[in-house]
C-alpha cells in the first residue's frame, strides 16, 4: 500500500515540476485520501523533492 503511494506522490511532484500543478494537487489529493490515517502521518513526515521516482513522468 505504502509503495504504491510513495511513487503515485512522486509522480504528484514531478507533474508539479513539469507545470501542471493542478494535476499534481489533484493526483496528491487522491493517495493521501485513499489511505488510512495510520498511514497519512508516514506521508505528511516526509520531505518530498521533485522526481525521485521510478517513473516515466519526470523529464529532469
């Protein structure tokens, strides 16, 4: 569950820094609902910086 969300919120930050903020909110918005809230206080501890993920998204 945790992986899974870790990349969509990478994703998230690389549609940020490719100039889609809206998408990148909306894409935020969604993992973070989708969670328990065991699992929300992991995401909100942590620092996210633009494209550190494992996908095809971030063009840096």
């Amino acid at each position: 569950m945790m992986t899974r969300a870790l990349v969509a919120m990478d994703t998230a930050a690389c549609l940020r820094v490719d100039g889609d903020p809206g998408a990148a909110t909306a894409m935020a918005a969604a993992v973070y609902d989708r969670l328990p809230p065991a699992h929300r206080t992991g995401l909100e501890a942590v620092g996210w910086g633009p494209c550190r993920g494992p996908h095809l998204r971030c063009q840096r």
